[in-house]
C-alpha cells in the first residue's frame, strides 16, 4: 500500500483507456506484421503475442502524419465495426485495462472523447467499451467525458456489469452531472472549472471547487465520494500554471479536511515537453506533498510506490523540478539539457 499524508493509500485512476492515447511510431509497442503492414504489438493476458494492424483510414490522420499511431482508439473502432479485427481489439483493450489493475489501480478511466465528433458514435463507443470491460474489470470503472450524455451513456451501460463507475467529471457549467451521481450513488470527481471556462489562477480554482462541493453535499453526496480535479495544465504554455495548481491543493487541502480526496490528470503537466514520464513524476511528487491523495496516472508506467521514494539529488530531478516550480524560465535549461543528451533515460 502506498501511504500519502495521513495515512491514506493513494487512490490511483488509471488513465490508459483513452482515444487520444498515442504510439511513436516505430517505437515501443509497434511492428510490422509478415506482409510489412504497420502494426500495433502486444501480448494478451495469456501472454500470446497479439497484433493489431493499423488500418488505412487512420494513416490520414494527422497525428498519424506527425508520426503517432492512436492505438486505443484504432481498437474501438475495430471493435465498433465488428471487422476482422476485433477479438484482437477485445484483447487489446481488455489486456491494456487488467494490467492496469495488476498495478494497482483502483478506478479504470475510459474515454473516448476522440473517437469522432458524432455524438452518436461517442456514445456507441463508450457503451460498446464499458460492455467490454465492466464485466471483467475487479475494480470499477470512471466514466470520463466533456459531454454528459456520454457520461450517461457509459453508467446505462454498466448498470449491472460489475461496481458503480466513477463520474469523471463535474462541474459549475454542468451541475446537473451530480444529480447522475447522487442518483446512483457513485464516486464523483468535481473539478474547479467556471461556469463559463477555464480558472486563472489558484484563488479562482479554490472558489470553484468549494461550490462545487456544496453543491454535491446538498444533493446528499458524502465527501468520502467526492474527488476534486483542481485542474493540471501544461506548464509548456505558462510557467505559473503549476504553482496555481499546487497552491489550490494546499488551498483546498486546509479548507476542506482529510475526508475529501484532492486528484487531477497528472499528466497534462507535461504535454508539449519531452521526457514527459520524467516531469509527470515529479509532478506527482510535488502534488502529494501539496496535499493529493490521488491521480489520474499511469500506474504501470509510474506506480506511485517508485514515484513518492524518487531520489531528489539527480540532475535529472533537479531540472524537472526547476521546470514544474518555474526556476527554470520558459523551460530553457530543460530543453538544453535534453537536446545535449544530458538527460539519461530512465530504463525502471
């Protein structure tokens, strides 16, 4: 068990089910099959290598131009048009989510947001993937979407397939999403979004999300059920944006009590960077000793156990921590550093 300030285990959201999830391609993870066609490679939970091959629709995607291969969502769609594919996306999918739990997680987060900009399609995917996976999944699922009728979608889905999902999110411009959640009883995480965008700083998060937590508790949704996300952004854009987040931590932390939990999607902090793996940890690092107790992460890549032990005195910590608290102005010495190869890959 990973114990964070008051010795409560931290609460890990697996984050991998997601259509935006990305593939180098030519990297980890992909290959060619024996008549040279590009692939996506992994092994089922038997331990049966398994191959998914990336089909031509999705070579005109842009992220496939700009040399990304959409892995999850290329298995949805195989698993939506029932083609030749799909016991490989059902493995694919199902391997991606249990391997998740065999490292830890406690919620499984899908999304599937990206898989086109059809409300009826998202909502046809998101039913097919929570069929596949609530039945099999021993911990349950957080239903995730910027669209409640997707959200909505996925719990009439899981309804009777195993443990009540999480909704994943909530917030002052949809409050109807906590009727959803106190209708059924499920986790649910608020996030410190305005009623008519994004906040600017920590003042304005705190804000937010301590209406949204009235707003809950009067729909008589306890605090041991409530997670707030007080939103992560890419510190690529402003230098400010990770100190707005951790001082809402703290914020929110002393406000509210340890009954609550404090999460957030870990790694948005590193979008645009490179050595994302490397920033996300100490993100979550830093984000712990603010007051979280919980992530939206990646536990096989970064299992909280190694994370919240990392060792502080390498060059390597030391300039991403420079990045995240702003020393490091605009990321320069960060990214003269790796374009140096100073930067060791971390090979655990």
């Amino acid at each position: 068990m990973t114990e964070v300030q008051g010795g409560r285990e931290f609460l890990t959201i697996g984050e991998n089910v997601h259509t935006t999830r990305v593939l180098v391609r030519g990297g980890p993870g992909t290959g060619e099959d024996g008549c040279g066609r590009e692939t996506v490679v992994f092994a089922d939970m038997d331990g049966n290598p398994r191959s998914l091959t990336v089909p031509d629709a999705e070579k005109e995607a842009q992220a496939y131009i700009e040399g990304r291969i959409r892995h999850v969502k290329i298995a949805v769609d195989a698993g939506l048009a029932e083609d030749e594919q799909v016991e490989s996306a059902r493995a694919y999918l199902e391997a991606m989510a249990l391997r998740q739990v065999d490292a830890g997680a406690h919620f499984l987060d899908v999304n599937v947001d990206e898989i086109s900009p059809r409300l009826d399609k998202q909502q046809r995917a998101m039913r097919w993937l929570v069929e596949l996976l609530a039945p099999i999944s021993p911990v349950p699922l957080s239903i995730d979407s910027s669209n409640l009728a997707i959200i909505e979608a996925g719990f009439e889905a899981a309804a009777g397939r195993g443990p009540t999902p999480m909704l994943n999110s909530a917030s002052l411009e949809r409050l109807d999403a906590l009727d959803l959640a106190a209708e059924t009883g499920s986790w649910v995480i608020v996030t410190a979004a305005g009623d008519s965008g994004m906040p600017e700083g920590a003042a304005e998060r705190v804000t937010n999300a301590a209406e949204m937590v009235e707003h809950a508790t009067a729909r008589g949704i306890p605090l041991e059920r409530l997670a707030i996300d007080p939103l992560v952004f890419p510190i690529s854009v402003d230098g400010r944006f990770v100190n707005h987040c951790l001082d809402a931590i703290r914020t929110l932390r002393q406000r509210l009590g340890p009954e609550i939990r404090i999460t957030g999607g870990m790694s948005n902090v590193s979008f645009g960077l490179p050595h994302r793996r490397l920033l996300n940890e100490v993100f979550i690092l830093l984000a712990v000793e603010a007051g979280a107790d919980s992530g939206i992460i990646d536990p096989i890549s970064s299992p909280p156990a190694r994370v919240l032990v990392a060792d502080r005195s390498t060059r390597r910590f030391r300039l991403a921590m420079d990045v995240l608290t702003g020393a490091d102005e605009h990321c320069r010495a960060f990214l003269k550093a790796y374009r140096a190869g100073e930067i060791e890959e971390q090979t655990d």
